[in-house]
C-alpha cells in the first residue's frame, strides 16, 4: 500500500509521454536576486513533457539527478528521499513529438518550493499521455537545484533560504499549527479571510515576492512559444504548439500560489489550478475573473477560500481526506521517509493519483478545449469534499 515503488505508474493516457529540456534567457530581467552580478540576466530552465507515438526499444529518463534529491534530503530532514533519483520513470528523453494531431494545447505547472521540476512527473506524464504539452518551470536559485546541458548544476542559493527561514517567524508557525488542529472545523468566511490575510499579506511578503518572480518566469515562458512554434527559437515544437486557444495552468504549494498571481495577471491563462498551496500573491480579496480550483488536504479549507469566495468566473474547491502536503506529489510513490512521518497522508496512492489525474483532466477538458458539456460533478470519490461555483451560460 504504502512506500517506495521502483518505478513510477504508467500514464493514464494513450500517447507514449516524450520528455526534453530547454533553458531560456530573459534579457529584460536582470539581478532580479541581490546575490547576483548586476548585469546577470534570468535564466528561465522548463522541463518539457509532451506527447509522442512510440518508446519501443527505449530506456526511460532519468527521474530528476542526484543534487536536486540531495538538496530536499537535507532541507526536510531526511523524509524527501535522496533514493528518489534511482525511480524508473515512463518518459523518453527527446523522441518525437507525435504526429497524431497537427498541434497539442499547452499546460503550464510550477513546483512547491524549493522542488525541481520533476517534481510532479506522475501528474505532468498523465497530461502529457492524454495530449497535453505541460511545461514545468524551474526557477533558477530558488529550486533545490537546476542543471544544465553542460552538466553544471546551480543550486537554491544559502541566501534565498535564509530570506525564507526569517519570513516564518514564530507567530507565523504557531498560527500554522493551529490551522493544522483544526482542519476537520470549518471557519466562518470573517475568520478564514482574516487568517489568510495574516499569513500571505501582513507575514507573507517575502513568500509573495517569490510567488511574483515565479509569475515572470511563467509568463516569459509564455511570450517565447510563438517563437518556439514558428523555429525561431530551435526545438521539438515546431508548428506543435496550440497558442491561440490560450493555455492551461497547474501547480503545487507555492507553484499552486503561482497558477493563481498567473492566471490574475495575464488573460490569455483561461484557467488554473492551485494544488494543496496558500494565497501568496496579488490576488487576494481579488476577481480573478478566470475559472479556477483549489484542490488539496483539509487543511485548505480555511486559508484558500479567496479564488472560490471571490471569483465571478466558475470556481471550484475539493478538499481530499486522509491527504498530506506532499502526497500530492511524487514524494507519494518514492519516499518511504515521507510515509512513515506521516508527510503523505494515508490515502491509498494509487486511489489518490486517480483523483488527482481525473479532476485535471476534465478540468482542462472543459476549459482548455472548450468542451462545454464536460462536468465535473458526476465525479464522485469517497472522503472528497467537492463544492462548486459555476456560473451561468450567458
């Protein structure tokens, strides 16, 4: 039931899932961290999972590298499993793209902090395989450790996590452990607003500010495609790339935070989800006037109401039983660590992962491309609290 697995579930979908690597410079950016040189610019690392027509023959990509493992080890107190790295995936480094359809719509996902951008891989393989290209953002300095082509790795930087040791100070821990307590009692919407406002505006400048900088590397992301599609900028994806219908995004913990400050600045995102993450950002008390869901543990029932309580576009906010911070990701099928301190919950994995998947997957089917008819309702899992805001077809 529980612990490690030595290879990770096959894809739900009927493509074979392709995997590749780019990184990016944004010149307009630079020294966006006082660390750096002043005429630095960003680079912007992505990890790309997309479909493809045959793995015959192939061995599967490597799951994420060593360092990037051994940077989380060592932060979470040994339950992120450095073990981790020797997970047998069901991706194929840099094959084809498949050639079943002329272009594939396009979800972005951004990881917890400080995680890497493998992250998500069951989730992100499981779009993928179902006709998705998913972007994966990496965020240079603050993910646990990105690596190049050329085989350097940069890892999060000393100061960035000392920025967020200082940021949680002991009033802001112990308003966490109360919220943890009392995740089974449901806050008045005063309250819950309240509590929010404490942690992500008055004690989470400084996790806002990442949220924000997380948003830029997502949106530059999002400027490049065209160039990407046309062969400007050389790739896989050549005229591969749905751009016009607009673009999905996803992601977890603080990466959930970012698919909201994402989906609020920028239009062209038609739709997001915020998996098991806080209210870090601009958005706060906002309209995101963008469908979106908040899907995670219990405990976010009373500090993620805003995209639902405050959204005039379609809403939708699913709680899991038996569910923890990072069952909602890999950690889930790699880190007997993590199961045994009680870091995943104890839902059955493969039960969780479907519920995960599933909830995704007609969300993005009825907002992405356009499939009015799909509902989300009919989907039913023993221990979901699902509630939904939808509005009507004008």
């Amino acid at each position: 039931m529980f612990g490690n697995v030595k290879e990770l579930p096959k894809p739900v979908g009927t493509y074979t899932v392709g995997i590749t690597q780019m990184v990016l410079t944004d010149k307009t950016r630079k020294q966006v961290f006082p660390f750096e040189d002043k005429d630095a610019y960003r680079n912007v690392p992505i990890t790309v999972f997309y479909p493809s027509d045959s793995s015959e023959g192939l061995i599967g990509a490597p799951y994420a590298f060593p360092e990037a493992l051994e940077v989380l080890h060592k932060m979470t107190q040994g339950f992120w499993s450095k073990h981790m790295v020797k997970l047998k995936t069901q991706v194929y480094e840099n094959i084809a793209i498949s050639q079943k359809k002329e272009s594939y719509p396009i979800i972005f996902f951004n990881h917890g902090y400080p995680a890497y951008e493998m992250q998500n891989t069951v989730l992100c393989s499981d779009l993928a395989s179902l006709g998705y290209i998913v972007i994966s953002v990496g965020h240079l300095y603050e993910s646990s450790a990105i690596q190049y082509k050329d085989g350097r790795v940069v890892k999060v930087h000393k100061a960035n996590v000392k920025r967020l040791k200082k940021s949680t100070n002991m009033t802001y821990k112990r308003k966490l452990i109360k919220v943890l307590r009392d995740k089974r009692k449901n806050y008045s919407d005063k309250k819950a607003m309240e509590l929010a406002e404490f942690l992500f505006i008055k004690e989470g400048a400084e996790l806002s500010h990442t949220v924000k900088i997380w948003a830029d590397d997502t949106l530059f992301i999002a400027d490049q495609l065209e160039a990407i599609h046309d062969g400007k900028i050389p790739s896989l994806f050549k005229n591969k790339l749905q751009i016009d219908r607009g673009f999905g995004i996803t992601g977890h913990s603080l990466g959930g935070a970012v698919s909201a400050q994402v989906c609020y600045r920028d239009k062209r995102f038609i739709g997001g989800i915020n998996i098991d993450g806080g209210n870090w950002g601009d958005y706060l008390y906002q309209d995101m006037k963008t469908p979106f869901m908040v899907l995670g543990s219990f405990v976010m029932r009373n500090i993620a109401r805003t995209t639902f309580r405050y959204n005039s576009k379609d809403a939708y906010f699913i709680l899991l039983d038996k569910t923890s911070h990072w069952g909602f990701c890999d950690v889930l099928f790699g880190s007997r660590q993590a199961v045994l301190k009680g870091m995943v919950g104890l839902r059955e994995k493969y039960d969780f992962r479907d519920i995960i998947t599933k909830y995704h997957a007609y969300f993005f089917e009825k907002y992405l491309l356009g499939h009015d008819d799909v509902q989300l309702n009919p989907l039913r899992f023993e221990g979901v609290e699902y509630k939904e805001k939808i509005q009507p077809v004008m």
